[in-house]
C-alpha cells in the first residue's frame, strides 16, 4: 500500500469536499443570484456544528451521572465540569455569531426569504435534542402544538422518544438525592444527645441549623427562613428542578 493512500490529508480528514460543496443557494448562481444568501447558509450550518459538539459533550456527561455508582473522588466530575464549561464557551460564541448574521440588513434578507418557506430555525432537530437532553419537557413549552408540528413525522417520534429518558437535570438531582449525609442514624443520635434538644419531628441538623441560622437575620431579613425550609426542606409549593432532598 503506497504512503499516498495510508497517509491523512487534511482535506480529507475534514472532508472538505462535502463540508465546502455543501452551499446550495435558491436564488441560483451568477448575476441573478443573492450575494447574502451563502452568509445566512454558512451561519446556519456553523450552528448545526456547535449543536452537533454540544450534544456530543451532554451526551457524555449524562453517561457520567447514569452511572450505578459515581466515586466522588474519580476524575468523573472532575471531566464531567470540564465538559460543561466547553458547553458554556460553545454558547457564548454562537451568540456572537448574531453579530455576524446582523451584516445582513433585512431588506438583503428579503432577495432570497420567499425561496425558503416553509422552511425554519424553528425545525432544527438538534436544537429541540438540546433541549429535551438538558430537561426541557413538552408540559412546560409555550405554544406546545406549534412545537412539533413543524416537525418531519420522524423527528417528532424521536423527540417524543426522547423525552421518556431521563434527563440530565433529573439525573443529577438523582446524584444529589444520594449523597451520603442523613441516613447514619448512629451518628445522628449521638450527635443528639450531645448537642441537640430535637423533639424527632424535623431532621436534628435541619432544626439546630435553622435556629442559627434564623438568629444570624437581621429583622428585615426573617422571611428568608420561610424560603429556606420551602428550598430544603419542601414546605410550601415551589416549583423547583430539583428536589428538597437534592438542595
């Protein structure tokens, strides 16, 4: 086999063939065609990339959270951090990128926008992933019919799919839920009988720190607690992503 064949190319590492062969603009090619047209596909198919990349990073801290078992002190969390923090870098810079589509004024826009109905953002199949991955569920979108119906019967299937999974919000909730604290009922006990004048109705930690933490509130500050056992302790109805025992 000659080294011309067993070598990478950058070309075709890349495969810029396709990528660079992949602007096929509607309002045709020449004089007649819409000079702002290659921008608006370019910058499209650059957020599809991201999409791409930053499903590719939850995908894989979800992974790291479906575990049985999580060893606080394994490089787990410590990859799983890192992954986000790219996730975050990824966003910011394709919010930047309205800056660039902004070039284009909307009456350039309007050479080519009738070519594309019914075509929309609004159909992206990743970006809906994005969302059902990171625990966007359909009860709790606006215009819930609207959100699929724009969708290729397929795509709609998948997301519909999607949603059963558990999510990765639910998944680290389910992280938090098992952090080993409460149930050492050897040690809560002795610690009460030490330190705490609990009546076995609220957990001892949870009573011996509100009261310190209630003495350290200014008066215009007292409401706080009220809040804190609604957060913690789960009186009250709020509606939270994660669970009292999670926070």
């Amino acid at each position: 086999m000659s080294e011309e064949t067993t070598s990478v190319h950058y070309i075709n590492y890349l495969a810029l063939d396709k990528v660079l062969d992949s602007q096929n603009l509607l309002s045709g090619e020449g004089k007649d065609a819409a000079h702002e047209e290659m921008l608006f596909i370019i910058i499209h198919q650059t957020y599809e990339l991201w999409f791409k990349q930053v499903l590719h990073e939850i995908q894989s801290v979800a992974k790291v959270f479906n575990q049985d078992t999580i060893v606080d002190t394994s490089p787990d969390l410590q990859i799983a951090v890192h992954r986000l923090k790219r996730v975050v870098k990824i966003l910011e810079i394709a919010v930047k990128q309205v800056d660039v589509i902004e070039t284009m004024t909307p009456l350039d826009f309007l050479d080519f926008r009738d070519m594309l109905k019914p075509a929309s953002g609004f159909q992206s199949i990743q970006f809906k992933q994005i969302e059902a991955v990171l625990g966007l569920k359909m009860e709790e979108r606006f215009g819930k019919q609207y959100y699929t119906s724009q969708l290729k019967t397929d795509d709609k299937k998948f997301i519909e799919n999607l949603e059963k999974e558990k999510t990765l919000i639910e998944l680290l909730n389910d992280w938090l839920e098992r952090m080993p604290f409460w149930e050492d009922d050897e040690y809560w006990v002795s610690y009460a009988d030490k330190y705490s004048d609990s009546d076995g109705k609220t957990h001892v930690f949870w009573k011996d720190y509100l009261r310190i933490y209630g003495e350290s509130l200014g008066e215009k500050e007292k409401s706080n607690v009220e809040r804190f056992k609604a957060v913690c302790l789960g009186e009250g109805n709020l509606e939270r992503r994660l669970s009292p025992k999670a926070n």
